[in-house]
C-alpha cells in the first residue's frame, strides 16, 4: 500500500503530454473556449496599431501648451478625428484637432488635451491647464510588439486570450485534441438507469459520474458499458479500450473479493501494475497499470463505490487528464487552509478525505462537512460537494473552527 503523496507522483511520472505536432487539431476560435493552445502564436500587427488617443479631447503639441496653466494657449482647430477615421492634417505650431478616445493621433501632435480641461469657442479651443509631456497618448506597439510572441503553446483559452486571438485576427487556431478516456463498469449487479431493478442489483452511477467528470475536464470520454464479473468478457472489454483510448477508467472489481477480477486479467494482458492499494479512504483498492503498446494507456482500476470513484478521480485522475491535455502547468491538485464548521473526524489509519462544502463567510472560506454517512457507499449527500477536507495519517480529530486543508473542487 503507498500514500496518497507516493501514489500522485508515481502517476503523474507515468503521463506524457500529448504530442504537440501529432495530436493537435485546427479549430475555428468560436470554439475554442478551454481548450489548450498547441502552437505558440505571433502576429505581425503592433498593439496599438499606431499612437492612440486615450481620451476625448484634443490632439496638441506638447510645446505649444506647456504653459497653459499660467496663461491658457488658444490653438485652431484644423479638423475632427473620430475613431476609424485618418487625420488628413499634420499639425502645425498653434493647431489642434479634436479627437475622441480610440482615434488614430495626427501627425505633429504628440499629446492629448482631455476635453474637461479646455473651452471651445466656435474653431478655436482654450487650454486650460498643462498636459504632462505626452500625456493620454497609447504610442503604437506598446502593448505588443509585432513579431515577437503573442501567446506561448500549453495554456488554456478562455475569454481574455480568445479576445487577444480575435484581435490578432486568428480565425482558426492550433489546440491539441481531447484526450480520450474510455470509462466501464464492472458488477453482475449493474442495470442501466432504465431498467426495472429486481432484488439485489442497482444503477450504475459510476459510468454517468465518470462521463461528467471526463467531460467537464475538457476531455472526450467513451462509455463502453457495463461490463459483467466475467473473466473472458472483461478481457475484451479491457483490451478494446486500451487499444482506443488515452486513459481507461474502469470501476469496482479491484478489490480483494472473489469476482474481482480485473488486475489478474490486466496481468495477463501484460500490463504493468504499479499500484494497488494506496493509504486513503475512501479509495484504498485503486489499481493503476500501463501497457507496453504505442499509446502507452494509462488504466486506473477504481474502486466500486461510488463515493471512493469521484474522490479518487478528484484526487489522481484529474492531475492525470490535465497532465496529459498539453498545459503547461498547474496540473496538481489544489489545496487551501480553511476554517472547519463541525468537528471532522478519522480512525487516523488512512489519509481520510470527508466530502463538504465551501462556504464564503465575511470573505473567508469555511468548511462544512456534508450532513449524513461519510460511508464510501453513500452517494445521496455527495450531491452540491464543492470541496474535500484531507485529514492526513494519524490525525484523528478537527475541532470546530481549527484549520482544515482541503481540496477545492471546481464545479463550474
Ligand atoms: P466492488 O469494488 O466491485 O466490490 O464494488 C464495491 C461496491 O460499489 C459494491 O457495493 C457495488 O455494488 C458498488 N458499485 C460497483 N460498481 C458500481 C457502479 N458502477 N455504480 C454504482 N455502484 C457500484
Ligand atoms: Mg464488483
């Protein structure tokens, strides 16, 4: 049995991310929210695309106004420069042009006047007070300079860099594909949510919390089923998906019982076990294999019930599919230090990980522990969990308001 610590890293040590030339797909930028950038971008435009004005006002030369707030300069106005239009004039000693905010600067001017500090009296305009030296003025290619790297490859798109592709007029972009995670479900006792349930078997949960989980972790799942506690019938199964897929997550029938049979069947397929049990609860039966093909799958055995799939998939299986997505950084999992509400609980024998939520008081995060049985067959008070409090090996006892690490989930 390893600790969790152990566990993560010998599991993130087994990930490669996805081939940045090979497993990349080209997609249109409406699209392309949370997914990963694969190619680092340039463009040849400057931001600004040349000297803007950062007010409505008008566009001076410095030198003309300087002493405005002793003795107001008077300047004639020669034209008007809204936003998309092209100043026709260069300015003169003793011109100004009314401009508004976004406006390209006219040639000759080098500052802007903000119209607050101004009077205007039919084509001439009075400059109340001194500008600084440039002041209101965006110079061109101040924000980015053409050529140089945009956005590098490896992070996630959301608002902010799709509007920095928009403005950099890339319709399309280069983002590395989903990976695949084939998901199964093994028991003699599963029935799929629409079927009558006769004594002794039950739903499988499992495949529809694993299906969400995948999805919402940007990657494509592909749900193979349900899968009886049948030697030659899982063999198949678990070598299909290894054949398809990044990653497999299979659930139930890894731990000690008789019809689990699912690591001797990886054996026999020649994988390579490199984990069993970890030091956990819930989750401890969690079986973590490679095989030697060219997809090089990783297959995670886990554990039947229902509470231990989703802590289990929180805890290891998240880090995994956002190692492998192709982003950069910031895989592992996060955890914060909070406030308990109640008094948490372990037999201290495992690292124990109790289901809540996160809730903001005054500004400051508390945790509260579900209400009902922390058993890992429960799954009814799961639902609304936002975040995983961790009492680690040989700590028993949390008081009310002590501090409690936990693992934020994120829901949205
Ligand atoms: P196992 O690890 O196969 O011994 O399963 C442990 C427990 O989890 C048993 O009570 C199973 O009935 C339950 N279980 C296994 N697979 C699923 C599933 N796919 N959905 C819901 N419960 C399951
Ligand atoms: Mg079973």
């Amino acid at each position: 049995m390893v600790s969790v610590s152990d566990a993560q890293a010998i599991i993130l040590n087994l990930v490669q991310p996805l081939n940045h030339q090979r497993d990349t797909e080209v997609i249109d930028l409406l699209i392309a929210n949370s997914r990963i950038l694969a190619k680092p971008v340039t463009s040849p435009l400057d931001f600004p695309h040349w000297d803007n004005s950062a007010m409505d006002g008008y566009a001076v030369r410095y030198e003309d106004v300087q002493h405005s707030s002793e003795n107001p300069a008077i300047l004639e106005i020669v034209e008007d420069i809204p936003a998309g239009y092209q100043p026709k004039f260069t300015i003169q000693p003793g011109q100004t042009a009314r401009i508004f905010t976004g406006a390209v600067i006219p040639a000759g001017a080098d500052t802007v006047v903000m119209q607050e500090k101004t009077r205007r009296e039919e084509n001439r305009v009075f400059i109340l007070d001194a500008p600084k030296p440039q002041e209101f003025v965006r110079h061109k290619a101040s924000f980015y300079q053409s050529g140089t790297q945009l956005l590098p490859a490896g992070i996630k798109l959301n608002a902010p860099e799709i509007a920095v592709l928009a403005a950099a007029q890339c319709p399309q972009v280069s983002v590395y594909r989903r990976p695949r995670v084939a998901i199964f479900s093994t028991g003699d006792e599963l029935m799929t949510v629409d079927q009558p349930l006769q004594p002794g078997q039950i739903v499988d949960s499992n495949q529809y919390a694993l299906a969400a989980l995948v999805r919402q972790s940007g990657a494509e799942p592909i749900l193979l089923g349900i899968v009886k506690d049948d030697p030659v019938a899982l063999e198949k199964v678990i070598a299909h998906a290894v054949a398809i897929a990044d990653i497999v997550l299979s659930s139930g029938g890894v731990s000690v019982g008789d019809y689990d049979y699912v690591d001797k069947i990886l054996e026999s397929l020649r994988a390579k076990i490199h984990i069993r049990s970890v030091e956990m609860r819930p989750g401890k039966p969690l079986t973590v294999a490679t095989f030697p093909t060219q997809n090089f799958p990783l297959y995670f055995g886990l554990p039947g019930n229902p509470a231990a799939v989703l802590v289990t998939f929180w805890r290891f299986v998240l880090p995994v599919i956002k190692k492998l997505s192709g982003i950069t950084e910031g895989w592992e999992s996060v955890f914060l230090k909070v406030r308990s509400h109640h008094e948490l609980r372990s037999n201290g024998k495992r690292e124990t990980y109790l289901w809540g939520k996160l809730h903001l008081i005054d500004g400051v995060y508390e945790f509260h522990q579900a209400d009902g049985s922390q058993s890992s067959g429960n799954l009814i008070n799961l639902a609304q969990t936002n975040a995983l409090a961790v009492l680690p090996v040989g700590k028993t006892l949390i008081y009310p308001q002590e501090e409690v690490q936990v693992l934020q989930l994120s829901n949205g």
